[in-house]
C-alpha cells in the first residue's frame, strides 16, 4: 500500500472525516486553443466548464503548464521533420509536434478566458529537453518528478479531480499517474478534450482510464 492508499485507508477507519480534494486543471494555455499552434478542436469549450468549477470548494486547485525550452526534442522543426512523424527520444518513441508552449511566449500563457484567481499552485512539465512529459507527475521516461505528486501527499491530498487539454495525452497521462500513486481519481469530462489524431483516440483514453480505475463524472454533477 503506498502513502496516499494507507492515508485513504486510516481516514476511512475514522469515519466521518471527509477526504482532502484538488482541482488539477492540465495544460490549458494559449498555444491548445483553436487557432493556437497545437491547438486542441473545441478546446475553448472548457473555458466555461473550468470557471464554473472554480467557483466549487475544492481544498486545492493546481494548474499545470507544458513549459519546452526552444530546443524541445518534441517539436518537428528540431529534427528537420514534419508534425506526426516520429523519432526515438530518451530511448521511447516519440510524436512529433509543431513548436507549442516554448516558455516565456504568449502561446505558453495560461488560456484567454481562464480564471487563474484561485489556483493555488502551477507545477511546470516538459522542461527537460531530451525528454516530453504528457503526465504532470512524471517525464515520460520516468527520469523526473515535477512535485506534484509530493505536493499532494504533504497536503494529506486523497481526491483529485482532472480536467483539461488534451485528454488523448495530458490528461490520460495524469490520470494514469494518479491512479498509480494512488489516489481516488475522478476525470472531469466536460472539463476535457482532445486531439484526436486518430478519430478514435479520445474514446479509447477514457476506455482506458475508466479500465484502471478513473471515474467520469460530469461538471455539475460535482457537489460541492
Ligand atoms: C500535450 C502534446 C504535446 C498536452 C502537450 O497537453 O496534451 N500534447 N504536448
Ligand atoms: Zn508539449
């Protein structure tokens, strides 16, 4: 059992002491809005559904930001290739995507419209050049921990609820690892969406999430 499962488990044991729960809102920033360099279809639809769920009494609310150096292995031009093509990083394959999210840039700012006031917190992925990192735990060779993961446990954090761009990578990713790590993980869906570059890719993420674990459940069917 590891320390999230151990410290559900003790609450459980105390019954009446309700559960500690955060927001983590994935990677809504400018460059995954439509019109953005990587930019999510309908992605601005959970620009809405973000801010509502804002307004309810979570204990926490973290945001995360993909944050590449210019020089990101992901990005298509540093190889001399196209978006979609692949190549080996870190020793793990790896799709090629247009430039997005370089820090500092406009594209990289937390979205148009997204009522930042009341995240507590932001955690940075994908700093690292050599390697992409889909979940907002880990790299995706598993090298680095981004904190949040520590965060979450040091605020005797034992529900999260996940919502953001896109569900196919960022927010599949995260859910895994929160599942992993083990806490009681809840996918936001109207809250999410995806790229899709498969037109079954999306489907199959939520098949998948749901299959480890994960709950979906819609925006306002969250009371509280
Ligand atoms: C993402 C592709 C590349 C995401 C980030 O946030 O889902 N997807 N970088
Ligand atoms: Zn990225």
């Amino acid at each position: 059992m590891n320390c999230a499962q151990k410290f559900r488990r003790e609450k459980e044991i105390h019954q009446g002491v309700r559960s500690v729960k955060a927001l983590i809102i994935v990677d809504v920033q400018n460059d995954f809005m439509p019109g953005g360099a990587l930019g999510v279809p309908e992605g601005n639809d959970i620009l809405p559904v973000i801010n509502d769920l804002l307004k309810k009494s979570f204990d926490f609310i973290i945001a995360t930001k993909d944050w590449h150096p210019k020089e990101h292995g992901s990005f298509a031009l540093n190889h001399n290739k196209k978006p979609g093509e692949h190549v080996i990083l870190c020793g793990k394959d790896q799709v090629l995507w247009p430039t997005h999210c370089v820090q500092g840039t406009k594209g990289s700012e937390f979205a148009h419209g997204f009522d930042t006031r009341k995240v507590h917190k932001v955690f940075y992925k994908g700093t690292d050049r050599e390697v992409d990192s889909y979940s907002a735990f880990f790299d995706n060779a598993h090298l680095r921990a981004t904190g949040l993961g520590d965060f979450l446990i040091e605020n005797e954090i034992d529900e999260v609820y996940i919502a953001g761009l896109a569900t196919d990578y960022c927010v599949k990713y995260t859910v895994l690892d929160a599942l992993k790590l083990g806490f009681k993980t809840y996918i936001v869906a109207d809250g999410c969406k995806g790229i899709n570059l498969n037109p079954d890719d999306v489907d199959k993420a939520i098949k998948l999430m749901q299959s480890k674990g994960a709950e979906v459940v819609s925006s306002e069917s969250i009371s509280l």
